[in-house]
C-alpha cells in the first residue's frame, strides 16, 4: 500500500495561527473569571457582566476545540491506496473509494459549491459540497477544489489533494488497469475516540444543545435576579411548606451547577452506551433537558 501526504497549503498554517490566538484569549478570560471566584463566595459580584464573562469564556472554548479538531484533522490527512481502493484518514476515519467504482479523474472542480465557504480551508477542506454539474462532493483536501484532484465515481465525487499528483494519477490508473482483488463499497468509517456515531445521532445532538442552552438561559436569568436577592435567602421548608432554614443567597448558585454537572454525567454515560444501546443513550439526553427544567422550577421556588 502506497501513502502520499497532502500538498502544503497556508491554510494549515493559518488555523494554528487561529487556534494560538482563541487559547491565548481563553487564558486571559479565564484567568480573569478565576480571579473574581477566588474572593469568598459571598463577595462574588455575580450581575449580567460577569455573566457575559462567563458566555465568552464558554464560546473562545468551542472555539478552541473547533480549531483544534480542524488544525489536528488536516495535521493528519493522509492518502493511501492499493490493488482494491483509494483511502483517506484523518483523525482515526477512513473514507474508501472503491476503484471499481472510479469512473475518471479531473484536475480541479470549478463552480463547486462547498458548505461553510468563509471558514472553508482552515486546516483543510471539509464536508460536503456539490459540483457544478450538482454531483455530490466529499471534501478531503487541502487545497480548495478548483485546485484538487477530483475522483469521480458514478455516485459521488472525492476532492482530494496529494503531493506528487502526476505520480498519484499514474499509480491509480495503473491499478485500475490491473484490475481489482476484491471488491468494496464506498463508505466512510467513522473512528471511535470521538464517538462520532453518538454526536452525528439527530435526537442526541439536539436534545444536548437544547438542555445545555436551558442551563446558560438559567444562569442568565439567575444573574440578572442575584444582585436583588436578599443576603440570606430560604433554601429548605419542612413538610407544612414552612421555611426550615435560611442560607447565604450564593449557595443558590450551585443549584445550575449541580444540574449542567449531571447533565454531563448522563453525556459521558450516554457516549459510551451508545454502540450498545443507542435507544438508552438518547433516553439519558432527553433527561439531562429533564434536568434543566427542574432544577429552573427549583431556582424560580427559591429566587422569587
């Protein structure tokens, strides 16, 4: 099996350029949050501006692992082939391209149309796009597609984009001449370190989008209420619905974290039942939206 490396693009380059700057901008909000919640926690100055702090934080964050995943998947991008297919990996996948499928085999694509244009090439190109006859395109390249190699099968096509490209055209005709040993199907073989299977599920993606916002919604409204509330706040009633005990307002604030670190909890425990009982994992998501939504009725019981 031979393997070329992707061609050099500056676009690599640029996304660890981009992603040194969102870490370096994640530090110093962070060390900046940090220093406010050393103060004891009844001088935290919890009000919607520390709230803010907290929102661009969390967003220089994803930030950070977009970039990463992206920086690391064309770091890793490599091209392979052999008597029975074209291989691409990145990031522990594997796309096939069946050579028995291949049709014919273009330099360049003009008038592709490529999802995600104005952050398309940071690291490389990815996703799927279509060309301009409206065949659907994978994107594996580090160049964009006007200036790839285009593996054209009679379904799909591939941008692809290896070094030495006369030298990688030649050996796939050769062995396209040759005749395949046994055939495949095109496919694209997900790794498990990210557990693709679980983050591609609809339901899943959703549900955890839907009950993380609940939670920022929550620590938002909770924000906006803290500077009223009084220094000592009722936090437990006995069984006539009397107040049994009053505590300091900012123990409050552990209610929404206690209920984003569950909905983590039910996460992690979904990620790894998913290839086993996938239909258990998305019940875990949907309680984690669960969650959010009494853990709001508990805070609204306490804060007004």
């Amino acid at each position: 099996m031979r393997r070329w490396k992707p061609k050099f693009a500056l676009g690599l380059w640029f996304g660890l350029l981009l992603l040194l700057g969102a870490l370096a901008g994640a530090g110093y909000v962070g060390f900046r949050f940090a220093q406010t919640l050393t103060r004891a926690p009844d001088e935290w100055p919890v009000n919607l501006s520390l709230y803010g702090d907290l929102l661009l934080l969390v967003g220089l964050l994803l930030l950070v692992g977009l970039l990463a995943y992206r920086v690391i998947g064309g770091f890793t991008l490599v091209y392979e082939m052999d008597r029975n297919g074209v291989y691409v990996r990145w990031l522990g996948n594997r796309a096939v391209i069946p050579l028995s499928q291949i049709e014919r085999v273009d330099i360049g694509a003009p008038g592709a149309r490529m999802p995600w244009r104005p952050v398309q090439g940071i690291g490389s190109y990815w996703g799927q796009g279509r060309t301009a006859g409206g065949q659907q395109m994978h994107l594996f390249s580090s160049r964009a597609p006007k200036k790839a190699l285009l593996i054209k099968t009679s379904g799909d096509a591939y941008a692809i984009s290896p070094r030495e490209q006369d030298a990688f055209v030649q050996d796939l005709e050769q062995r396209r001449k040759l005749g395949v040993v046994k055939p495949l199907t095109s496919r694209i073989e997900t790794g498990r370190v990210f557990s693709y299977a679980f983050w591609n599920d609809p339901l899943v993606r959703w549900t955890l989008l839907l009950a993380f916002g609940l939670n920022l919604l929550l620590l938002g409204w909770l924000a906006a209420q803290y500077p009223d509330l009084a220094a000592t706040i009722e936090m437990r009633f006995n069984a006539a619905g009397q107040v049994a005990e009053l505590r300091p307002r900012h123990q409050v604030l552990f209610l929404p974290l206690a209920a984003l670190l569950l909905s983590l909890l039910n996460t992690g425990i979904g990620m790894t039942l998913y290839r086993r009982e996938p239909s258990g994992a998305r019940l875990l998501t949907l309680a984690s939206v669960v969650i959010q939504v009494l853990f709001g009725v508990a805070i609204a019981g306490v804060v007004l």
